[in-house]
C-alpha cells in the first residue's frame, strides 16, 4: 500500500509495544485529569466566536459535493482536506492508500416511464453500475424478485429484452414517530446499559453467500438476455439512495442498474401485474474513473510533546453516496474533526500526546479505511495463509479472522473517538462497554453540562469506524449525538445537503470533541483497555444500535 | 355553458321554490330519522365484502393518472368515470361544462445543475408554464424574490439571459410531530367548537392585487430579458407540487417555469451567493392542448320517488395536480363518492329524495367546479353589471359578490356532503357551526360508532368544494376524517401516490357515506338550514381549518 509521507509516529510506536501488550500494564495507564479550564473557554471561544465549520461543511457538500470512495469528487475531497489542515497548521499532513476499486460518478440521469402513459420517475443509477452508453434504454418491465439462486428456474426464459424489478413491492409505511427528534434525559438513561455481545457462528457465511449471489445474479439476468435492473428505494417519501457495492476492478456487473422510488417502484409493481407490462425509457450516463484503484484516508497531526506518551486520535469518514451530497453522512462530522484541529491547533497548544486526525474514505463499501488503519499500525488479523478477500468481503471477513496479532503501534494510539451520527449536537459519549472508562468521560465532559453535552452511557455502538479499531483492543468510543432527522430521512438519501445541517449543533459538536480530544492528550495515563479479544465476540459490525451508520 | 343531458333536478327544483325561500318554512322542514338497520347491513356486506373502491381508485392513479383539469387524463377521466357510474346503473349520468381554460400536460422534465458540478436536481415544471421547445436551456441563476413592483427597480437590468430564482431560500423544517397520524379522542373533541365567522374587508383586495401582481411578474421579467423562472417547493425532503395559476387562454406565462425541491434549490441560493452563479440546464417538454376550453364536472343520479322532495348530494373533485396521481387528493374521495354510489345502486334501493353524485373539476385552481353549479343551479351572486372575472379572480371575487339570488333549485338540495381530506377513514361530521344538525348527525351516523364514525363536532371547514354552497345557505357538510400523512407530505406533492392510500379506510369510507347518503334521502324533513347571509361573513374560503384543502 502507498503511504505518501513517513508516518512519524511509528516511530514512537515501538518504544512502548511491551506495556501495551500486558492487558495489567494497560490497566495501570489509565488515569483521569481533569480539563484545563482556562483552556476550555479558549476553546469555546474559537469555536463560537471565530468558528469555521459551517463554511468547511459548505464547501464539503455545496461545492465538491458528494464523495463516492474513488470518484472524482472525493480526489477534489481529499486534496481540499489535506491543504485545509496544511493551513492550519497541523503537521504530518499527509493520505494514507489501501486498495479498493474503481472511480465512479453520474453525469446524467433520467427514468420515465413511457407506456401506459407517461410519467418522468424518480429514480438514481446504481452505484458502480454500468450506463446506457449515451442512449435511451427502452423496455418492458417484469417484477422478478429473486433472492436465491433455485429462485432462478421459475424466471428462466422469461427475461429476456426486460428490465428486471427484483425488489418485492410491498406496501407503504406509515411513520409514527416525528421525523426530527433531539434525545430527552429519558432517551439516554435508556442508553445507559452494558449489553452482551452476540455471536452467530453463521452469520458470516450467510453474508458472503449473499455477497457472491449478487454476482451470480448478475450472471444470470446477463445470460437470460434481461438489459437492465431495478431495485426499490427502502423510504417512501420519494426519496432514493442508489447504494451498490460491486466497485471492485472486475467486479461490475454487466447490467445498467436503477433504484427507483418507492412510490413509482410499486406503481409499475402494480401496472405489471394487471398487464401489459409498462414501458421504462433509462437514461444512465455514468463515468467510470480507473486511473487509481487506491482509497486514501486523510492523517494530519498536532505533535505531542512526549515522544512516549503515543497518541489519541479522533476520525469519521469523508467519503458518501451520491444521492445528494453527503452532507450530514458524513461531511458532518468530517467538518467536527478539521473544526476541532483548527481550533487547537488556533490555541497553539502542545499536548503531551501527538492528537491525530483521520478522515477516512471507504466507510460506506464496509468500513474499509479505518480497517486499513487497523492493519497497517495497530493489528493484524488471521493468518497469511488466508485465502484473500477484497471489497466487501474483507467487511464481512475481517471480524472471522484469528488470532489478532498486535503491530508496534498497538500501544500507541491512547484513545479513538468516532463522529458518523449526523450533525446532531454531542450529547455525550458511549463508553461501549467498557466500565472503567466512564468516570474518566465524566471528568472530560463535565465543562459541557450546560451544554448537554455531559453524559456517559455504557451502550456499544456500531457500524462504523470504530468498530475495527475496538475489535483489536484499542479504546475506540463515538459520542452520543441528537439524531436530528438523520435516521428518519437523510441517512444516504437524496436529502441529504447542507439544508438538514444544523449550525448551533456543528459549532457546539467542535468545541465539545476539541476539549475531549485535549483531556485525553494530557491525561496523566491512557484509557483503561478492555482485554484483547481472543474470540469471535461479534460477528456484525454493523449489528448493534439504532443509529448505527 | 354547455350541458350534455337534460339536467331532470332542474323540474323539480321549481316545483318547491316558494318553501325553501323562506328560512323559517326551511326549518320546518329539518328533521331527522334513524338509519334503516336492514339497509345499513347491506351496505357494510356490498361495501366489505363486494368492495371495487380500490379497483375503481387504483384506475383513476396508477393507469389514467394525475387529471390536472382539462389535461388530456382529465378527459380520460371525465369519459371512464362515467362509464363506470353508467355501468353501475346510475341515471342521468352526463357533464357539466363550464368555462375553464387550457389543457396542459409533461412529456418530459429535466433540470440539471451543470456548473461549478454536474448535479441532477429534483424538479418540476410549474403547470401551465411554456416549454424550452424541445431542447435544452441553459442559463446562469440569479435569486431575485420579487413580491411586489417596487422590487423591480432592484432587479432591472440585472436579469438578462438569467434563469430567475424568485422565491426567499429561507431554512429547513424540523418535522417534530409523527408524518403519519390517526385522531384521538382528544384530537376530536378539540374540533368541537363554534367558529365565528372572520371578515376582513381588505383580503380580497389585496389577493387580487397578488394575482395582478404574477402576471406584471411575467411581463417584466419577459422585458428584462430573464429566460425562466424558479420558484422552490414547500415542502423539505425533496418532494416537489408544480402547482400553477396561469391557466387561461391568454394568460399563458411569457418564460418556462420549474419548481425546484427545497434541498436543491437552497444548494443553488447558497452557490450563487457565494459565486460564481450555478449554470443550470433546463429541459420542460410540455404539450397545451386548446381543443376545448370548457372543464366538467360529472353527475350521475339515484333517483328519488318523491319528485316533490329534492335531492341530496356527495361530492368530491376529480381533478388534481400532476406531481403525481392525485391519490389522496383527490382519487380516494372520487373513488369513495363512487364506491358509495355503487353500493347504494347494488342494493336496489329506491330512496324519497334523489341521491346525486358529483366530480368536480377544476377545484384546485378555486372551487371552479362547484362554484358553477352553484350559479347554474343554486343562486347567483351580484349584479349583471359586475366586471367580468375569469380564473382565480372568480375565485377570490365570488365571495364578495351581493347580493345572493336564489335560483328556483336553491331549495330543492337538502343536503350536500364533500370529501376531500385524504383516504382516510371518516371519523363523523363537522356541523359547519348549523347547531341544528349536530343531533339528525348524530342519529345518522350511530350505526357506525364502532367502525370510529359517528363524532360530530361544530367546527367550520373551508378550502374545497362545500364552501360555495355554504355560502349560498345550502346545507353543506364535510367528513372528520384520519389524516393520515395527507398534511405532512402528500397533500399535492410527488408522493401523492396510490401507495398513500390505505383499503380498510376506503372501504369504511365508502359505506359510511352511502348510509348517510340513504339517511338524508330518506329523513322525513329536510336538513335545517342557517339563514340565507345578507352580507359577506368569511372573505378567504381557505380561510379556516388546518386540514383543508
């Protein structure tokens, strides 16, 4: 893998493996301090008065837009963040590659349906799907859901020259609860609970036999003659996401793909039952982008002063889908992170431990980036006999993998934190199960009662950049956040622009993680480790909460 | 106006003109009567267990469409409607014309941000606006809100070659009560409530001058040179209504208009201010269609036995906008006026008075429908020498206009029932602030307390098609209904889909409504009246409640 610049805290990195490894001498490091209050209002300060996130998340969302893993918009992404931090100040500002796949984006697009009438639909190529070769693609439909492959013998001979609809129609929702929401002290007593992990043996097998029916399935619509595929939007409301996940070099499908609203999805549902099948006119033009197959996450540093004390780090995922503009997924909380080494880095502080920054990229193709940081500075996992896994199932791989093989760098990285819930203001922090820190996060947050900001609830998170980190034993947390419409609405969804931002919540999430990310720089010992894991303990990275990403 | 069939009210209507004349010889004539508990029970088992409301009101979505009036599916639906009321044996099934304006329907629609990035955006032409003639428009924007004429002088010389921004881009919403929701006990009890009536002498003033005011809008910007116009959907979430006014022959806008979603159009304010100024390219295949200017509404009859007793009436307006298929606004109320006529007709019943049914045109652009059957069959209003007013302004002025004239079949409707708030189950009546109603309701509606119906509350309701006949001292009467999401995202916009309506709340709809229709045809008085107004009581017939129309 490609690393642009020498990571110079590898270096410190092997100076304290030995402490690191012993689960006791781990537990003996960690320690509270209490934050430094004259530096907590400089703090708020520069994040109130002098704040700058609104117009880093603006220019994230509004002018380079959204940031497909690979896409162009992402390159734009990931040179703007790098010469951002640059200004700044930090230091060691520099992309770290992992492989990954092929650049993708749309140029155009347009679904209508021709016959019986017309109707101009809503509707969003899927990603990594091949376009129409700048033409109007031009055939019937038929409702073919199949979810396993004896479900091919019932539609064999029947596809050929059709657009292929595999969703199941169903039926619309009905939403009981407000669209928008911010949490109540109930909400977060609720989350206040230590939860055993889970473990289903077969999940992950159920998992890659779905990734490889999705192959399969291709295969089949292609050798039936079928020109196209459709898939239904999980919101009603109009509103359309267009995940897809087959970005590997090799692994496109050979298929034009659509994921059409709900509501226009069930109307040619139903049109096709009663015959004649309707007529769908799709314009796909796409570009395909093959000149880096490399993902990059962004690494910048504010240097610590103790070259032994390692370093705490704090992250979220730059990359997005396209459906809009990756805004509150998480341009959000990208923009928290740069907010927040502005704002320290505006301090001219030097803490003990170096603070790092990470942006990753290839979150949404299954928590790719992190997993990489993983890898490449904290663990290995599995054995090098391991058959290879690429893309997303080297997701669903990863947590199978034994034994867990701490890297110098292990012992290093003193305290993870996690922003890829919205742009809700910080409420707190989940301390995911591991007890021993929660009176050290009361300590940090209690600047930030008035605020909200200043609970600690044992409930573990998923789904997202913390996970991997935390499955090799790092202390990896994410901060409870106020959900906004994030879940009900935004998350991936055409929806998902700067409008749904909230600027008082942006403001206070900066300042609340710049001081938390100090307190953990200058504790006098580093966070209480939970012992390394020497089984399979979760098999779902995305398994757990409400609001997972 | 032009009449397809000899209207066979219009002789009885003169038989009893000297009683319904006079209020007190009106009131002698309210009464009430309990429901015929045999026919009831026939009703519930042909309206559950033979029901063809979903039939009818998934014809009148999925395959005809949206029927904006005078549209191309608007004649469709003109002809099958009354097919089905013919088929069902229905009498004096025929049209009513009236003065309208043009047909005017999308073939195709696309708007695209193409600088700084290329974005497809959510959007919509704005109903009768003109086409871009087959090609693509492509402009710079500007936001230039105008609201009134002194604005221009900010703008002149400013728009020339500029896609025209014109409405405020403002902030999101934050949604905090549930999009989908059912009425408590609480909710209902809350409508009980005299209303008195508001009169503001100067509103209708000043919506004429709003109306005067879009057409100098046009011609100004047409004289600056501007090449479109953008207006932005009320509604976050990336739903989209189009809604227009300019529908009559001659007053067709001078520039293609869209009407953006919320999202995007916020992403495009926020990038010109910042500069440079979005390009956008527009394309708007429109199709007008002038072969015939006059709009219909439709009648079908069940005709009395007592040609002295008058008629009863349900109503509900076919016509809709286009984003969509006008679902719940207003096929399900259609399809619930016709399920009911269907029930009543498949019983055989043969009831005192004659029951009639009728789909209104033209509603959404002001009540058009049944404003002319009030003048053609109800009372006048205004002196011959009054200006002519056509389109909107009929709307805004009818109101205004003294004094009320009865015509000879003013007295001969005893009752008028609307449906136009969703598919929503009925919950019971509005009384429209007639005390005297509320107990003959309350005896009409018993047999149906526990299917939810029978609530009856003294609040007014304004915005659809009762509200001309009200005025004019006719008995009319809107159902409570559930509101389901018809408020919160439906009403109007691109969702208004079939999948919106929901089968259980049609079909209890549906025999409801056909019960009461055979209690008020069959009730030994007719209903009582309030006095005939002498002088203007409400100026805005949108004026009251929060789920109008």
């Amino acid at each position: 893998m490609h690393q642009s610049r020498p990571c110079r805290l590898a270096i410190f990195a092997a100076t304290v493996t030995i402490i690191a490894l012993s689960p006791a001498a781990a537990k003996e490091r960690g320690g509270t301090a209490k934050p430094d209050q004259p530096m907590v209002n400089r703090i708020i300060d520069e994040g109130t008065n002098h704040s700058q996130v609104m117009v880093t998340v603006q220019h994230l969302t509004d002018v380079i837009g959204p940031r497909l893993t690979n896409s162009p918009s992402m390159r734009t992404a990931e040179a703007w963040t790098q010469r951002r931090f640059a200004d700044w100040g930090l230091t060691n500002v520099h992309k770290e590659g992992f492989a990954f796949g092929r650049g993708w984006s749309i140029e155009r697009s347009s679904v209508r349906m021709t016959t019986p009438r017309v109707v101009q639909l809503t509707a969003i190529p899927i990603a990594w799907t091949p376009g129409t070769n700048g033409t109007a693609l031009s055939a019937a439909v038929i409702v073919a859901p199949m979810a396993r492959e004896r479900d091919f013998a019932k539609w064999r001979g029947k596809l050929s020259g059709k657009i292929v609809m595999l969703t199941r129609p169903g039926t619309g929702d009905e939403p009981a609860e407000p669209a928008f929401k911010r949490l109540s002290g109930e909400d977060i007593a609720r989350l206040d609970r230590f939860q055993q992990p889970n473990y289903d043996p077969d999940a992950a097998d159920r998992r890659m036999k779905r990734l490889d029916f999705s192959k399969k399935l291709d295969a089949f619509l292609k050798s039936e003659g079928a020109v196209a595929t459709a898939t239904m939007a999980y919101h009603d409301g109009k509103l359309v996401s267009g995940e897809g996940y087959l970005f590997g070099v090799g692994d496109t499908p050979a298929l034009p793909g659509v994921q059409i609203a709900a509501e226009d999805y069930r109307r040619l549902a139903r049109l096709a039952k009663a015959g004649p099948a309707p007529t769908l006119e799709i314009v796909s033009d796409v570009r395909f982008d093959d000149s880096d197959a490399q993902a990059y996450n962004i690494i910048a540093d504010i240097p610590g002063t103790d070259p032994k004390a390692g370093y705490v780090m704090a992250g979220a995922h730059l990359d997005s889908w396209v459906a809009a503009d990756g805004a509150a997924d998480n341009a959000a909380g990208s923009a928290m992170i740069m907010e927040a080494a502005r704002i320290l880095a505006a301090t001219g502080v030097r803490p003990k431990r170096t603070i790092r920054f990470a942006l990753w990229s290839g979150e949404e193709q299954g928590i790719l980036g992190s997993m990489a940081y993983v890898t490449r500075h904290l663990a290995t996992r599995g054995s090098p006999n391991d058959p290879p896994q690429t893309g997303m199932q080297s997701y669903y791989g990863f947590s199978q993998k034994w034994p867990i093989t701490p890297l110098p760098g292990h012992a290093d990285l003193a305290a993870y934190f996690n922003i890829d819930n919205g742009s809700g203001k910080l409420r707190g922090l989940y301390a995911e199960t591991n007890p021993a820190v929660v009176p050290i996060f009361r300590d940090w947050l209690s600047p930030f009662a008035s605020m909200g900001a200043s609970n600690v609830v044992l409930r573990p998170t998923g789904g997202t950049d913390h996970v991997f980190l935390q499955q090799v034993g790092v202390p990896g947390f994410q901060f409870i956040q106020d959900p906004l419409d994030y879940g009900s609405r935004i998350h991936h969804t055409s929806a998902d622009t700067f409008d749904h931002l909230k600027a008082d919540d942006m403001r206070q999430a900066s300042i609340v993680l710049a001081s938390v990310l100090l307190s953990a720089a200058n504790a006098d010992k580093a966070l209480p480790r939970t012992p390394l894991p020497t089984k399979p303990v979760v098999t779902d990275p995305y398994g757990y909460s409400d609001d997972d990403d």
